[in-house]
C-alpha cells in the first residue's frame, strides 16, 4: 500500500446509511444550513455549541428534562455550565431494553461464558437498587468496586447510578494499596469485590486481599462470584455478605430512577501516574452521558442491536466508555482476563463467534498480534465486522497497515485518543472521511480541538501542544478532595489561561487528521529539540529483534541525551551490530537527532495496569528519585531493573 493513498474511503452507501449522516441532515433541515461534510459539521459543532448539544441529545433521544437554558457562561473553561435546568438518570438511559434480547454477552478467557437478557439486566439492577438504599445509601455516596469486567459490574454501576450514588472501580489484580490509594481517598459507603479471577489459565485468588482492604475501608463488603469461593471469601471479611445473600430479602420490581441534575456526579476516576497519589477525577452524568452517545452513535455509528466488544478492564476509562453502549441498544460484548489465553486467538474467535460490528483495543494488542506472526483476516471471518478502534498509546503507521494486510481490508480503522481527563476523545473516527496511514481522522464533534506551539499560537505543519479552546459537557466536574479546585486548574489551565492543555505532543496532518506524538511531559529534548518518544518507537518496534521499547531523557552535561531501552525478542541478544542497526532504522526513519545516546537491553518494561508504559517513572529511577505510586503499575519490580546503570555513567 503506498502512503500517498488512504487505507480505507468509506462507500456513498456507507455514508449515506451513518447516522452522522443523518444527524447531519437534521441540523440543516432544523436551522436552515448546507453542512456537506465532516469538516462543515465539525466547524458548526463548535461555532454553535448550543445548537449542537441540544441536536444532540435530542437525536440520541436521552430520557430526561432538557430544560430552556443549553450553556451559560459559554466563554469560560472553568465557569461554563451545560443544561443548568435539566434533570434525567444515567441509568434509566443505558436501560432502553426489556425482553430476552441480549444486553451483555461474557467470556473470561475460556473459562467461563454467559449470556445476559435485558430482563435479567434489569432485574439485578432493581434488586441491588433496594439492597443499596436498605444500606442508606443514597445521592453523593460513593460504592467502590474491585471487579472483573463481568455483567456483575455493569449492574452494580447501573443500579449505584439510579439511585445518585457515586461509582468508582478498578481492576482486581490492583495491589493492597494500590486499592487504598485510590478508594481510601473518596470514603466509599459500600465496598464490592469478586472472589478470585483468571488470568492467562491460571486462578488469581484475591481473598486476602478484599479482607485488608475491607477492614481499611471499614465499610460493608459485598463478594461476587466469579472464579472462586464466594461464601468463604465473605466468612473470612469483616462486614462482607455474598451478592446472593445481599440481595436474597428483594424480588426484581420496576426500577425507580432518581431524576438529578445534569452535572450530578457518577463516577470517580482516578488519574494512573507514578508522580504521586492518584487524582481523583469527578465526571457527571449528563456531561459522560452526553458525550459518550456522540461518540458511539455519530463518530462511530452504532446502532441498537449491533455487538460493541471493547479490550479493557474496569480500572480503565475505556470500560465506562463501553457500558455506554447500552444507552444506543446495542449488545455489549465483555472479555477478562489475557488476550492471549488460551492462545492469541482468543479475541478474534470472540468477535467471529459473535458477530461484533465494532472491536476496541489498544496499539499495544495490535502490534503483539502482528509480532505473534498471527492472521486473522486468513484464519477468521470477520464479515461483520466494519469498525477497529485503537487507542492507550499512539498506533504506529506499520499498525494501521498490519490492521488492513492482518486482520481485515475493508474495515475502518480509528485510532482515538483522549483520556480518564474526559472520560471520552478529543481526536477519533468518524465515518465520512477517509483513513490515512498513521492519522487519526480528526478532532470531536463539539470539541474545539487545536495545536499550539508554547507561545500558545495555532500552528500547522509542526509540532505542539494538543488544546481545547472552548468547554464542553465531559470537562470533570471537579477533583474529589480538592475544595478551592487548585489542584484542577494547576491539571489543565496553568499553561494558557482558559484552554485546557491536555498534555499530549501532537500535529495536524495535510488531511485534516492528527498524529499524537506522545505525552508532553515524556518529550525529549536535546539540543532544545522537541522529540515525541512515540517517533522513536514507531521505527524501532517494527524491528522483528524487539518486542518493546522505552526512551527516556537523561540529564547529562547540561543538556539531555536520549536512552533507549529495549526489551529484546526471545533468543536475541544485543551486540554491537543489533546496536547499529537500531540507529540506522532510527536516523533513516525519523531523524538523526532521535538517534539515541544509548541502546540498552533491559528484561522488562514497567507498564500501568491499563498498558501503558511508564517513561516519567523510568526516568526518575534513572536519575536516583524515588518513584511514589508504584502500586498503579501491573510489573513495579521492572522499575529495579534501570536503577544504578553502568551505562549511563560515561
């Protein structure tokens, strides 16, 4: 495929069919416009916020009162406020279906696989609703989860969302105090867990765990079933109950929904650095509700019916993102535990299995596909499927052409990127345009997206700072435990009054697409050159000796030098010749100033519990400072591995 051609241009027919497309055609009916295309649209979204946000939530048709007011106090980051006047319920709105239909389907790994009808859904919501509220829980509480990515999990969240509460979650394989960090922070009122999980075919047992962190919390416990002993889980943790016996006083009854306040609280996510405590990030309903339809209904299409099937875990924003799917109707497909058990096959076998329409993962899954020497578009049918999203780190330009040569050739591929900052994208798909190799399509609907060099001006052509100029509705609704909002705005506005800068090293394309080039704060800087680490490993990881890679900046002679580490292919060691033949690829595919100071081999990377690697706390070992969050990363004893270097003495 050559690079002057797109991967993928969608159909007229394709087109024509989007609901983008039709939601396109509303607004120029509704206000007199001529809107041809993505680019007008997108120009109007954001000119016309309050034209555009109340198209929107009545073409998604949100169950609610929308009121007469749609922003006040538009021209500020901090001050604007969407809807003031209306009410509606989360929950209400992801629960649009009744019947025997499928709401969720389950795999974990291949050990356990279930079906879930919308009335049985519905049912568990209503039974945990009563349990919730006999608890005294209510508006503003909090209930944090320690779970799987089960249906367990949805219901709990659905049922915490009808009533006001607050929900907060993470992943079970999260440490003791990883866990404590983050929901010891926001005071939960109920605290659920799963009793063991599986992870690439082998039983995780978490009992000890949910003990310690139950008494830290000092709160009623809640054990569910999944993979191990449930009773004998909540005998040994104070205040613990079974799921069974939580919810055994109450029949499934009608669900009453709590109508509140378009910007009442419904999730706390936490911030996955290792520079301190996680932050914890307040989002609201009718902001996460808002944006998450836009998303899935015009950017990426989906309608009631179709199977979503997202790779995550419930410690990841990408998982309440995912739930969401329920509000369009559509299916949500649920996977836990390792992509790669039984073997590489096992989420392609999934989506075949299931017809899923669109697939979600990250560029960290795509490329160990690759790697593994894997083809699914030979070895699968994927005929239903007509959307693969990415996201969790930059994919690499050989990852968009693996996707097409790889797994499927006429599917679109959206490579997206925003963040738990917005619980939702700034940049993603959309299905009117092209896709070009290495780009994301463009910015969202409703988003005023921009790059600004630091004299914070617009530019084109260069690299910068990835902006939003004006609010919209997923801005968090604050910091839990953060009263005078310093630790927000030192977040996002300490370095241009009234845009959020969101911290990521991007570039407009000629296309009108965007290339993220790594987070801001991990930039190299040699020679007062900013160099995007993402430009390094697009070059190097597409060498068959490596299987990952991490660049760092090391002080070093008043100025910076750039380190590569490189966890090498089983079998390869690194010898002189592999050395110069990782700078060549680096100084012929990029530049000569990514060309490293030095390659080192290291036997692992850290990575957070999502997947991300972690530079900032790489180089902060490198240079002697103490790392303090350690618990957020999935491997902390990878950290060792960079600390002393003889290497980087000369």
């Amino acid at each position: 495929m050559q690079d002057n051609r797109p991967l993928w241009v969608p159909s007229d027919v394709a087109v024509a069919k989007s609901p983008i497309h039709a939601f396109m055609a509303r607004c120029n009916a509704d206000f007199g416009l001529s809107l041809s295309g993505f680019e007008d649209l997108h120009a109007w979204s954001v000119a016309e916020r309050e034209k555009f946000w109340s198209t929107v939530w009545d073409f998604c048709g949100v169950k609610g009162k929308r009121g007469a007011e749609v922003l006040i106090d538009g021209d500020s980051m901090l001050g604007a406020r969407f809807f003031p006047d209306a009410t509606l319920n989360f929950a209400e709105n992801l629960l649009p279906g009744r019947g025997e239909g499928d709401a969720i389907l389950f795999r974990g790994e291949d050990k356990v696989a279930d079906r879930w009808s919308w009335d049985r859904l519905r049912a568990l919501v209503s039974r945990l609703q009563q349990a919730f509220k006999a608890q005294g829980i209510g508006e503003g509480d909090r209930i944090a989860a320690m779970m799987p990515n089960m249906p367990e999990a949805v219901a709990a969240m659905l049922a915490a969302a009808s009533i006001g509460a607050i929900w907060s979650s993470c992943s079970p394989d999260f440490g003791e105090q990883g866990v404590l960090d983050r929901f010891g922070q926001i005071g939960p009122r109920l605290f659920i867990a799963c009793d063991a999980y599986w992870y690439s075919g082998k039983l995780q047992d978490v009992g000890a765990k949910v003990a310690a962190v139950a008494k830290s919390l000092g709160v009623p416990t809640i054990v569910v079933h999944y993979a191990g002993d449930s009773e004998a889980v909540a005998l040994a943790t104070p205040g613990a109950s079974t799921l069974e016996a939580f919810i055994a006083p109450y029949e499934a009854s009608e669900i009453e929904f709590a109508q509140l306040a378009f910007a009442h609280p419904l999730y706390i996510l936490f911030s996955s650095g290792t520079t301190g405590v996680p932050k914890c990030i307040v989002h609201s309903a009718g902001g996460t509700l808002l944006q998450h339809l836009k998303e899935q209904r015009l950017h990426c299409g989906l309608k009631a019916g179709e199977k979503l099937f997202y790779f995550t875990t419930c410690g990841w924003m990408m998982w309440n993102w995912l739930v969401s799917g329920l509000a369009s109707g559509a299916t949500l497909c649920l996977f836990d535990g390792s992509p790669f058990a039984p073997d590489g096959n096992v989420l392609f076998d999934y989506a075949e299995a299931e017809k899923f329409a669109i697939f979600g993962t990250s560029a960290k899954y795509i490329d160990a596909v690759r790697k593994s020497g894997l083809t699914p578009r030979q070895s699968h049918d994927l005929s239903s499927l007509r959307l693969m999203t990415s996201t969790g780190s930059p994919l690499s330009p050989e990852g968009f052409t693996f996707v097409y040569e790889g797994i499927k050739a006429d599917v679109q591929l959206a490579s997206i990127s925003g963040g738990t900052d917005i619980v939702s994208c700034f940049v993603l798909g959309n299905p009117l345009q092209p896709v070009w190799r290495g780009e994301i399509q463009g910015p969202g609907l409703g988003l005023a997206v921009d790059v600004w060099n630091d004299d914070g001006k617009p530019v084109r052509g260069e690299k910068g700072e990835l902006v939003c100029t004006k609010a919209f509705p997923s801005m968090p609704v604050m910091f839990w435990n953060d009263p005078d909002g310093a630790k927000y705005r030192a977040a996002y506005f300490d370095r241009f009054d009234n845009v959020w800068c969101h911290g990521d090293f991007a570039e407009w394309t000629e296309h009108g697409g965007l290339i993220i080039h790594g987070r801001s704060d991990a930039t190299l800087n040699p020679g007062g050159v900013r160099i995007g680490t993402a430009e390094i490993y697009n070059q190097v990881e597409q060498m068959e000796e490596v299987a990952e890679a991490l660049c760092i900046g090391q002080e070093w002679e008043d100025d910076v030098r750039v380190i590569l580490f490189v966890r090498l292919a089983a079998g390869v060691t690194l010898n002189e010749e592999l050395i110069k033949a990782i700078k060549t690829r680096i100084r012929t595919g990029a530049s000569p100033r990514h060309v490293p100071a030095k390659v080192i081999a290291v036997a692992d990377i850290p990575r957070t519990k999502s997947g991300k690697i972690v530079e900032l706390a790489v180089r902060e070992v490198v240079h002697g400072r103490p790392v303090k969050n350690q618990e957020a990363l999935a491997n902390p004893e990878a950290l060792r591995l960079f600390a002393g270097l003889s290497e980087l003495r000369d």
